[in-house]
C-alpha cells in the first residue's frame, strides 16, 4: 500500500522552510548544470551506478586503487565470491580475498555487486564429482552460508549464473546442477531471499542481449513464470561481452526494457566491448545510452578497469588503457552519463520528504526515503536533491524509533538507533543545483517513521 505523509523541521528559525512530497519514486533528472567528472559521479546524477569488476591481486597496484577509488561506486569481486574461492572444502569457508574487496569498497563508500552464489562453472572439484540430492543440498548450504555472511553488505546478488544453453533451443544448460532437477534455480532463489532479505536478487548471464535470440527468450520466460509464481527475483544481470562475433545488438534496449517490464531491475553486469578508437566508443555510448532509455536499468558495470586488466585483453575492451589514461571509449561513456536520462524506480513502499534551509547563502537541500520493509528488517534509500544552489557537503538527520541500523552504503552514520545523523562520504559531497545523490543503509525491526531532514554543510 502506498502511504504517503509530509513533514516540515525547521533547524534554524529565521530561514523559510519547505515541504514537498513527492509521489512514487521516478524523479525526472534535468540535464546536468554540471557536467560530473567521474563515471560514478556521472551514474548518480539519474539514480544509477556504475561499477567495475575487482581482482584482489592487484589491490596493491596503485594506479588501479587510484582509478577505481575515483571513478567507481559499485564493484563485483571477479572471481573471490565464486564457489570454488568461498567453499574450497566442503562446509570450510574461506573469505580472506572476497573480504578485501568488500572492506575497501565499504571503506570508500561503494556498494556491493555479489557474484555469484550458484554457477556450472568455477565449481570446487568436490563439488564437480557430486549429483542429486547430496549435491542439490549442498549447492543450497553453500547459498545459504555465503549469502547470511554477506548479509546486509550486498546490494545484489548474482543468484544464479549462466543456466542457459547457448543456440536455438531456448532450454537449460546441461550441468550438475540442472540434473538435480529444474526446480534448482528458484530453490537458490528461495534460499537466498532467506538468508538476505535486503540483497537484491538476479539471474545473470550472456549472449542474452539479443531479444530475438531463443537464449534471450528463454530467460525471459523463466523470469516471467518466477515473477508468476512469486518466487522472488528482483532483477535481471546482461553480461554483455561483445565483440566482433557478438556485436551490440540492434535491439538492446529493446531487450532491456521487455525484462524491465516483467517488473524487475535491469542490470548490465559485466560489460566489456573489444575493438579500439571511435567505433569503440560508439559502442559503448549506445550501450550506456540503451539502459539510460529504460527507467529500471539500475547501473552497468564493467569487467575490469585497464585493457591489461581484462580477461580478454588482447581484445582491448575495457575504458583505460595499460597506462591507466582514459580512452576515447571512457569519454563517451562518460558523457552519455552526463547527457542523463529518467531515473530507476524502486520497491517504494513510503516516500517523506523534508525540505530544510539553514544557511541564507545556499538554496538547500531535500531528503526523500524510499522505505523497502519486510517482517523484522529493511532497506532505506536516501535521495538527498540539492536545492536552487549546489551542494558542496550534507548532512542528513534521521530517527529510528524501532529500528537499527546494520550497515549503509554511500554515507557516514553517527550511530545506530534514535537519532542517526549522516554525512556526505567524498566522493558525493558535491551536488549541483537541482541534482541528486543517494545513500542508504539496513537495519533490522522497523524502518518506520525516519523523517529525514537535509542541511546543506
Ligand atoms: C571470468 C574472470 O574474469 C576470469 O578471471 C576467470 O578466469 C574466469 O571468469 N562470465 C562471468 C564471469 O560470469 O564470472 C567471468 O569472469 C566471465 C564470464
């Protein structure tokens, strides 16, 4: 049900204050006054992300911290949340790489893609030589155990990867998994909604870009039939690794908005397009520019930061070069993020929103909460919206009567319960006149009655 109340706080007497309310969750983004100057910072200006895949070996280069603690706000561990790395022995987990890169990324204020928690590939070898039920339940332990240490961490998580079969058919995959019976994938799904209620959940995979392919279509169906059965998904992962055997589609968009509306978030995952130069970048502009178009695709991330970093370098796909320079491809991203477009919906249960002015040199700003509550828990996403001037640092106030929080992304936190004031982390500290940023956190019990009020720092 959708329930809507409006409050004003006056924190300094003397200066005017406003309410607005604000309806539902789609904000239409006017074009930027301010053109951002970083990808993340780009992606925020309509609500989205975008992100990079993170390799823990090379956390100790600094040109690839340095780009990826500037340009970035969502990162997926490419291959230190796989099965094989998390559970190399049956029921002994192994976190130490994954940690790594959750801690920097949580550390900087960038959220968590999780990837991913049941796959054919990238298996530990006990579980290759494993079939029915021995293997089904231990495909559905492993979910579990993975998913609840991560709890309330993950922004997404990436349920199931890859249970397609490539070519006319539009069926599963042959594996170990899918022999333990159809039913294995919404079993994954299931689990994992138990064991992190806050995560997002998605179905990922490739060579699904293509609305006429049968892969495509057959994803589609399933998506359609869980959504039917409320089996509980919240998104659909497109690789999108192109090249000149697999180039952008002519109908990508097209494929983005059907699964959007199927009434899930839309997310390119894994983005990398090998070639070079100006047709390149032309590619990854109307990539970037295909889920601007389609209001749930909720950010792209790309498969690694600099072409030497790709696990098809020789195909120079990535937005850096070797050197760590900015390519003409990471321009165009960067500026189709500039040129926006309508922001991502969301799970809005409840929107507040308080407008507050408490420095006659500024115009302001406003906080507005999207509330995703469920039995015993929820999700808070704040959309802070700088007023007639920009913001140059926030502070957010906020009261949580019944509620406690368990981890935020995008903001420092003062505390846990009552009254929890948040502030700007350094990369969204500047907002330009009438644009947006988010934060949000978790909590356990309720999330009722937060009231956010924004003061301009
Ligand atoms: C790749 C990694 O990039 C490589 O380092 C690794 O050797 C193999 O896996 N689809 C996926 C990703 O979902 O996990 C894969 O990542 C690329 C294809």
């Amino acid at each position: 049900m959708m329930r809507l109340t409006s409050k004003s706080v006056a924190l300094i007497p003397i200066i005017a204050t406003v309410a607005t309310v604000v309806i539902g969750a789609t904000l239409i983004a006017p074009p930027a006054a301010n053109a951002a100057t970083t990808l993340g910072a780009a992606a925020q200006q309509s609500g989205r992300y975008f992100g990079t895949a993170v390799a823990a070996g090379r956390l100790g280069d600094s040109t690839y911290t340095g780009i990826l603690n500037r340009e970035f706000d969502m990162v997926t561990a490419e291959n230190e949340m796989k099965m094989d790395a998390t559970e190399p022995n049956q029921n002994q987990f192994s976190y130490g790489n994954a940690d790594r890169i959750v801690n920097l990324a949580r550390n900087q204020g960038k959220r968590i893609r999780g990837h991913a928690l049941a796959w054919h590939s990238q298996q530990p070898r006990w579980m290759e030589n494993m079939s029915g039920t021995a293997l089904r339940n231990a495909m559905l332990n492993h979910v579990t155990q993975v998913a609840t240490y991560y709890r309330g961490k993950i922004y997404a998580w990436d349920v199931v990867n890859e249970a397609f079969a490539d070519g006319s058919g539009g069926g599963r995959r042959d594996s170990n998994l899918q022999r333990t019976g159809n039913d294995w994938i919404e079993a994954a799904f299931r689990a994992a909604r138990a064991a992190d209620p806050g995560a997002k959940l998605c179905y990922n995979d490739y060579n699904t870009d293509d609305w006429s392919h049968a892969k495509t279509q057959g994803v589609y169906r399933m998506v359609q039939d869980f959504k039917s059965r409320g089996v509980p998904i919240d998104c659909v992962g497109l690789q999108s690794h192109f090249n000149s055997q697999s180039p952008v589609p002519s109908n990508y968009q097209t494929t983005l908005q059907n699964f959007a509306n199927l009434g899930v978030d839309v997310q390119i995952t894994e983005l990398d397009i090998e070639g070079s130069g100006s047709s390149q970048a032309s590619n990854y502009d109307r990539v970037t520019r295909a889920c601007l178009a389609v209001t749930r695709c909720t950010g792209i991330t790309v498969w690694g930061i600099r072409d030497t970093d790709s696990w098809r370098a020789s195909g120079t796909p990535l937005l850096f070069d070797g050197n760590g320079n900015k390519k003409a491809a990471y321009n165009s991203v960067l500026d189709a993020l500039n040129a926006g477009g309508p922001g991502p919906t969301s799970t809005t249960t409840t929107t507040t929103t308080t407008t507050t002015s408490n420095d006659p040199g500024t115009g302001g700003c406003t906080a507005a909460v999207s509330l995703n509550q469920w039995n015993g828990g929820f999700v808070a996403t704040i959309k802070v919206t700088a007023g007639s001037s920009a913001l140059r640092g926030w502070r957010v106030t906020t009261t949580l009567s019944n509620g406690t929080v368990t981890s935020s992304w995008s903001a420092n936190g003062s505390g846990t319960s009552g009254t929890v004031n948040w502030s700007n982390v350094d990369y969204n500290a500047n907002v330009p006149a009438g644009q947006s940023t988010e934060f949000g956190f978790q909590g356990n019990g309720s999330g009722a009655g937060l009231n956010p009020s924004c003061t301009a720092s």
